[in-house]
C-alpha cells in the first residue's frame, strides 16, 4: 500500500512540473512580473535593493556600504565584480613598493601603505553600491528580451556572490605580506637583500 502511494505521489509531481515547464517556457518577460535585482543580486538582496533605490530618489551616486570600505577587494570579488577586485589589489600592492629618497644626506625609505589603504577604503565605502548597482543594472540589461525563464536562468547565473574567489587573493595577501616583512626585516638590520 505505501509502494503504491509513493508511485501515485511520484506520478503527481511529476505531472505537475510538466505543467510548470510547459507553462513557463510560453511565457515572455512582459507577462511575467519578475523582481530583476533581486534575481541578479540573491544574498543581501534587500539591503542592495534599498540602497539602489533610495539612490535613485536621491538622484545620487554615493551610498555608504560597511563591507565594501572594511574589505573593498574582497568586497569585490565576493560579488562578482572581478575588474574592480584587480584594481584594488595591484594598487595596493604598488603602495607596497618603496619610495627612496635622501633627506639632508640621508638615505630613507617611505611607504604609502596606510594612506592608500585609507583613501580605497573610503572611496569603496562611499561609492561600493554604486559600482555594484552599474552591474546588476547592465546584467538585467542584457537579459532584457529573453523569455521569462531564460531571462531568470541568465541572471541569476550572472549575479550572486562567488565566495570562493576570495580565496587566492587572500593567499596572494599572506604571501605579500610575507614578502614585505621580510624585506623590512633585511633594510632594517642593513643586510645586503639577496633574491
């Protein structure tokens, strides 16, 4: 008896997503209401869907986002935004490199390290949401014609987050780090640095 009520409850199921697909694949993107930020953006969709809207009541370009100034290439790369997740990463890492110069007949070293730091920072912070609304806004661009499902299938493929793609910059981060001690360690005990 419970053999054939599985079957029966397989057999509806089935029969219900044949209809589902049926039913969907006729449909076009204007019959079908779709919330478009929230299929491209999927974690933390209502907070990205605030931000961007009171954006555009404000008429403004700047939105204040925690995550983007605390962690701006990391940020970046976790939503998808690998271009801006480069940038970030090889200006900091140019900021690594020292600027020599003699002051009164003396040899220095200074870094921009912390200045740099402090300007991507705010710049992310401030400007972050509207970076990220540019590309959920040209990803639902470019959807816009497709057939309802193939329209939702395309964005969420193209947006969401990729959490994985922090993961080499963050080894990038340690073995730069690591790197950079070590060369502070070699100019300040004056030892001749060998490569």
């Amino acid at each position: 008896m419970s053999e054939n009520t599985d079957f029966n409850e397989n057999m509806r199921r089935e029969q219900a997503n044949d209809h589902f697909e049926e039913h969907v694949h006729h449909r076009t993107v204007e019959e079908e209401p779709v919330d478009v930020y929230g299929a491209v953006i999927q974690k933390n969709a209502g907070y990205y869907k605030n931000a961007f809207r009171t954006m555009d009541e404000n008429n403004q370009s700047a939105s204040w986002n925690w995550s983007a100034f605390l962690f701006p290439g990391y940020w970046s790369f976790y939503r998808k935004m690998y271009a801006l997740g480069i940038v970030i990463f090889a200006i900091r890492l140019l900021s690594l490199l020292p600027t020599h110069h003699y002051v009164d007949g003396k040899y220095s070293l200074t870094f921009s390290i912390g200045v740099v730091d402090l300007i991507l920072n705010i710049l992310c912070g401030f400007f972050g949401n509207f970076l990220y609304k540019r590309k959920v806004d040209g990803i639902v661009s470019s959807a816009s014609g497709m057939e309802w499902l193939d329209r939702i299938r395309y964005m969420r493929s193209r947006g969401g987050v990729n959490g994985a793609s922090c993961i080499a910059p963050a080894i990038i981060n340690i073995i730069i780090i690591i790197l950079f001690m070590w060369f502070l360690s070699a100019v300040f005990s004056g030892q001749p640095i060998q490569l």
